[in-house]
C-alpha cells in the first residue's frame, strides 16, 4: 500500500542546462515522463515545445532506490544567488534536481564553472543520477515529435 500511495504522488525534476536555455524533466509516479524545453530567448509559456511518454512503474519504482544508493539526501545544499541575472553557460551551468512527494519538496542544486570568484564542481553522485536521468530521457524522447504546452507547474 506504501508504494502505490507513493507512487501517485512521487515528481522528480531535473533541470538541465542546454548550449542554448534548458530543459526540466518531470518523471511522475505514475510513470508518466514529461521533457519541456525552455530556448533560452523571451517566450510565452503556455507555447513550449513538449514530449511526453509513459514508462513502466519497474522503472519508477528504481528510480528512488537509485537516488538514494547515490547518496542523494547527503549532499551539501547549496545555494547561488544572482544579483544581475544568471549568467551565461560559459561561466557557470546551473544543475537541479528536486523530489515532490506531493506535500513537501527537496532538491539539490549545483553548478559548474566559476561563481563568487571559485571554481564550483558537481560532485561525482550527482552526476551519476544526472546521467540516469540524461539516459531515461534518451530512451524514452528518441526520435519522437514534441508538441507545443502549457509549462508544467512542480
């Protein structure tokens, strides 16, 4: 009963930065995958460019036991602030993943390249669910079409 509650509640997030704007994508409970692309210029957002999938619920099921075999909840948080607006993907690339359980929200954010005047790195177990994600979007967007939607709200 515990997993079938969680998993109608369960969102995962991950926001990934592109050579151009980014992309988030939600992986849902109910195995529902959602990849919307965000092109780094002015746009409405009821007009993003969206793919949706479904994946089965032995994959969703993995997925939490993967980001905690990861190490996830042990990562430092951390925190960048922008005063004139985020910088440019040359000098620092913003990385996040936060986790819904349908009332309360946690993510990590981390970035690569300089900010505050230090180099800032993604730890390794980061970057290891990031590629999780990276493949599941692969395998699951490959070849397929996107429409245009509304922004998905977390």
């Amino acid at each position: 009963m515990g997993w079938v509650l969680l998993s109608l509640l369960l969102t995962v997030m991950y926001d990934s930065p592109l050579q151009q704007g980014f992309e988030l994508l939600f992986v849902r409970g109910d195995g529902s995958l959602i990849l919307q692309r965000y092109p780094g210029r002015p746009m409405a957002t009821t007009d993003l460019p969206t793919c949706t999938e479904k994946i089965g619920q032995d994959q969703v099921k993995k997925l939490p036991s993967f980001i905690a075999s990861e190490h996830f909840w042990e990562l430092p948080e951390k925190r960048f602030l922008f005063i004139n607006g985020e910088p440019s993907h040359k000098e620092l690339e913003v990385h996040r993943i936060f986790i819904s359980n349908g009332t309360e929200k946690a993510g990590r954010v981390f970035a690569v390249g300089t900010y505050a005047g230090k180099q800032e790195p993604i730890p390794y177990d980061f970057a290891m669910i990031e590629q999780q994600f990276k493949r599941l979007a692969q395998s699951a967007f490959a070849g397929k079409a996107c429409q245009l939607a509304p922004e998905v709200q977390f």
